[in-house]
C-alpha cells in the first residue's frame, strides 16, 4: 500500500461525487443592450474543489451575438496559488427558433500545476456547442464540449531527480499532452439582472474509455449583468 | 486599446511560432518522463521469472542465508528498501526484485492481469516470488527469510501461510491489513479526501493536463508517481538512503499492476492471512509511531493473526520509515533485524 494505492482508492471514492465546470451559463434570452457586461462567480468540481471568476462584454451583433471575455479558476487547498486556469474567449449564439438556442464557445486557455515533485504550464483550448430552451425566468439546455491541452511544459523539482529520476527530461513536451470530452446539463433561473446557474456533465478521456479521477463536473454560479 | 492588442496579438505569435520550431518530444517516450524498463535497457540488472523479465539484484555471499526484500504497492518498487543491503557486509545474502509490472519490471497489459482471474493473485505474486527465490537459492538447505514492508508484509505473509515450510523467517513491516476488508480500511485511513485539502488538488487537477490510455504505461506511471510519492499522514517524508542509494537514481510506479491488483482483490477478496497459523517459527512484526493511520490498535488487531511473534515500535519514523530512513536503519533497524534471525 506504499505509495500508488491513492490513484484505486480515489477512483472508488470519487465515483459517488464528481464534476466539473465550464462557461456557458449565460441566459440568451436575456441579453440586452442595456446590460452589456456580465460578471460571473462559481464555486464547481472541476478536477478538484475549485472558486472562479468571469467577465464578459456583449458584442450585440443582430442575428449573432456574443460575449468576449475571460474567466480564471483556483482550486482549493493550502497553496492557493500554485494552480490556476485562465480562458479567453467568445460565447456566440448560431442559432434562434422561438425559444430554443444554440450557441457555441471557444476559449484558449492556460493553466499551471504544481506540487512537490514539478511544475507543469500548459496552453490548450476548449470548445463546446449547447442547445438550450430559454424564457425569460428559466432556462434549460444540454451541451457537449472538448478540452485539449495542446502543449504543456514541465520543470521538474530537484526532489524528483533525487528520489524518482535524475535524467528526466524537462521542457516543452508537444503533440498534445491530454484531453477530455464533456457532456451535460445546465440550468438556471434569472431575475431582472442577476442569473443563479447550475451545471453537471460527465466528463471522459479522449480515448472515450478512461476517465478521470474527477469524473464529473458541477458548478453553482451567478451572473450580475449591468 | 488598439496598440495593447497588438501587443497581446504578437505575444501570442511569438508563444506560438517559439513552441513549433521546437523539437517534438513525446510523454509516452520510455525514458521522457519516467526510466527506461529492463526490457528497454539492457544496461539494468534483471532476471526472467515465469516469462517475464524483472529488474532484481543481490548482494552478499551467495550461499549464506537468503533475506528477500518485498516492496510495497502493488506497484511499487524497491529502490526505497536499498538501506537493507548494508545485511550483505553481515555475511547475508539480500535479494531485491521489482515485482512484475511494477519499479523497472516489465510492463504487462491490463488485458494480461484480467486473463488471469481467477486466482489471479496466487499466479502473478505467490508464484513470482516463489521464482525469484528459486533463482537466488543455490543449494537446498540455504535458509530464506522475507523482509516485507506494506503491500511486500501482506505478499510476505500470503506467502508464509502458503508455504509455511519453506519459509525460515518472516520480517513484517506495517502490513495495512491482511483480510481484504481491512486492507480497505486502512488504504482509506491513510489517504486524506477533505473536499478542500491540497492532496486532493495534487491528485485530481493532474488529470486535465495529461491523460493516458489504459495501456500507455509511461503516461500512467508518471501520474501515479506525482500522486502518490509523499504522504503526510502515514509519516512518510521521501527515502534518505545515503551511500546506499543505486547507481542510478530510478524509481517508478506501476499504475497498471496497482490498478490490476485491486480489481482482483475487489473479486477475489482475498485473505492474506490464511494458512499463517501454521508458521510456528517467530514472526518479527514492526509498525511505525509516526503512521497516524497505524496506531497501536490497529497494529494489535493486524498483529493477533500470527501465531508466536515479536511486535517492535519503530519510534519516530512513518510507514516506510523503518527502511528508508539510513540513520533509523543504522542505529536501530539493522540491529534489531539481525537481532531477531540469531533468535530464529
């Protein structure tokens, strides 16, 4: 049981409790020139315990609008800052008929990991389509999404070239690293300016088979459009 | 405004244009990221053992007493035990081996471990250990003692209640448990899961910037080795070998086999201690103060399958310390084991 036992038993124990996080939480059906920015806070599981915080501008294009801007994200733990994500990106809506919408999103992103052992820095992109029933009050809608971490570079700690390998390789490691394919729900209920959104989603290894430890993603969030 | 997008724009370009001219290089390269395998480098010391070659080497006399080193895991290796050699300027013969699958052992296909149920267990641990020591015992009456630590304990305990007649000494360190539903307790006990802890940020956030299939060993070895090299609650602080260390500094997990093992267990539900009480020969069970999942009840509880037995505190290291600590294995350890086989 030295060592590696962790990886079996989080795979047993995260089986019951698993999520994620993405950033499609905007009622379309509520967009207005009047409220061209929009300010979004989560607390998710999204590989981990993590807080976020968005901003997004609204480009109001008359059949397709969209929304520019960003969103960071930390998880929880003792050191605050040695991981994080940060998206920049479009949300753009494709498609209107009556109530329903679908709208799509693409954002690169960066993103740091660090523990004892290495650091790791990685560029990727994620992108995701939802379709979704939007009132006024209400909305509902399912999406599907990609996250790819395209390049990502590793420095290694003097601690892992004593105890785990002294010729590992640091740098710039490329094709692509990693990727995970998501798919869900979200929802939510809004008032005159403020959104309270929800979101689930099941999410997969790129090889359709694995999954990781956190395989599921949930978020709790709200907007405050002004 | 327009001239900080330039600015931002050419950022970008130059990131871009820096990452492709550089030279493509591969997580999944044996090598990269994680050591080479002895199938992969033929410079390693290795022995075939029941089809499958297994990185292993011994030191001290070879026809003196056989101590055979049993690292912990599954899927461990035993680079952390290597203090243990300094029994060969003893007058011992010690004898290390990276299990299969596990440490710089041949890689083997999840499909391989499932082909092997049921009984999965006694064919890929009992047997393997059984070839090992076949290999180093050069003459029948050679004695052959087992020196466990964790998961080696348990495989060293199945072991001697298996083959209570070939075994002529028995060192146990800090099995986790030995009945299947201890032996989940225990893994349980000794990894922390607070929603908001740090171990778990290191574990899980892992997963968005590398992920490999089931069988891409290099990539599921190098993320069980992020995850699992430290760990506060069982005292461990990272192996301080001292001269004892090997020539080359090499250690790596074997997701697959750890993986593979638990799923059998999880159908098998083993029970570790059977046939134990047929061992009448002195068992020496150690367990650590600084493992806070291992507390005197729990060693007492593990501890009450053996039939005659010496239980030894190791005072102020955790669940490898015993081992992996050169000053404690000098001062106290060493001693202590050599201590118990003139008792034997």
């Amino acid at each position: 049981m030295k060592a590696i036992t962790l990886k079996s038993i989080l795979i047993i124990s995260l089986s019951f409790f698993q999520n994620k996080m993405y950033a499609q939480f905007i009622n379309w059906e509520n967009i207005s020139n009047k409220h061209k920015h929009l300010l979004h806070v989560n607390i998710a599981g999204e590989y981990g315990i993590t807080a976020g915080l968005g901003y997004y501008h609204l480009i109001p294009v008359k059949r397709f609008p969209f929304w520019i801007g960003g969103e960071c994200s930390i998880p929880f733990g003792n050191r605050l800052v040695d991981d994080f994500k940060v998206k920049i990106g479009t949300q753009i809506r494709i498609v209107a008929f009556n109530h329903f919408q679908f709208s799509a999103r693409l954002q690169g992103l960066s993103r740091r990991y660090q523990n004892q052992l290495v650091r790791l820095f990685n560029f990727g992109c994620d992108f995701a389509g939802t379709l979704g029933y939007y009132r006024h009050h209400w909305f509902l809608g399912v999406e599907a999404g990609f996250d790819k971490a395209i390049v990502t570079n590793f420095k290694h700690s003097d601690w892992y070239k004593r105890n785990i390998y002294a010729n590992v390789k640091d740098g710039w490691y490329e094709p692509a690293t990693g990727g995970n394919f998501y798919y869900g729900l979200h929802t939510g209920y809004s008032m005159k300016k403020v959104d309270f959104t929800i979101r689930a989603a099941r999410v997969l290894q790129q090889d359709f088979k694995s999954q990781p430890l956190f395989p599921f993603y949930g978020q709790a969030g709200v907007n405050f459009r002004f | 405004m327009k001239h900080s997008f330039k600015v931002y724009l050419s950022f970008i370009a130059l990131t871009i244009f820096l990452i492709s001219c550089s030279k493509e290089r591969y997580i999944d390269e044996p090598g990269n990221l994680v050591p080479k395998t002895v199938d992969q480098d033929s410079s390693l010391p290795s022995i075939s053992v029941n089809g499958a070659l297994l990185h292993s080497e011994a030191f001290g006399p070879e026809d003196s007493t056989l101590i055979v080193c049993i690292h912990g895991g599954p899927g461990g290796d035993y680079r952390y035990m290597l203090n243990c050699k300094t029994l060969a300027t003893k007058g011992y013969r010690v004898v290390f081996y990276d299990q299969r699958g596990a440490g710089l052992s041949q890689r083997f296909p999840m499909s391989w471990y499932k082909a092997q149920n049921p009984d999965g267990i006694n064919k890929f641990f009992y047997d393997e250990l059984r070839g090992v020591i076949r290999h180093y015992k050069i003459h029948p009456s050679q004695k052959v003692i087992l020196l466990g630590q964790s998961w080696g304990a348990i495989l060293a305990t199945g072991y001697a209640g298996k083959y209570p007649d070939e075994i002529d000494g028995l060192i146990v360190a800090e099995p986790g448990g030995l009945k299947w539903d201890d032996v989940k307790e225990y893994v349980g006990n000794s990894r922390s899961f607070k929603l908001w802890s740090e171990a778990l940020n290191d574990a899980t956030y892992l997963d968005q910037f590398i992920s490999g299939k089931e069988d891409q060993h290099e990539i599921l070895d190098y993320k069980s080795s992020l995850i699992g090299s430290t760990n506060e609650i069982v005292g461990d602080v990272g192996s301080d070998l001292g001269s004892n260390a090997s020539r080359y500094a090499s250690s790596r997990s074997g997701a697959v086999v750890n993986a593979a093992a638990f799923e059998l267990g999880e159908d098998e539900k083993p029970d570790f201690s059977s046939g134990i009480q047929n061992f009448s020969t002195k068992v020496l069970f150690i367990y650590s103060s600084n493992n806070k999942a291992y507390p005197d009840s729990w060693a007492a509880k593990i501890a009450l399958v053996y039939p005659n037995k010496e239980i030894f505190k190791a005072q102020g290291v955790g669940h490898s310390g015993m081992v992996d600590q050169v000053n404690f294995w000098t001062t106290t350890m060493e001693p202590k084991i050599i201590s118990y086989i003139h008792s034997l």
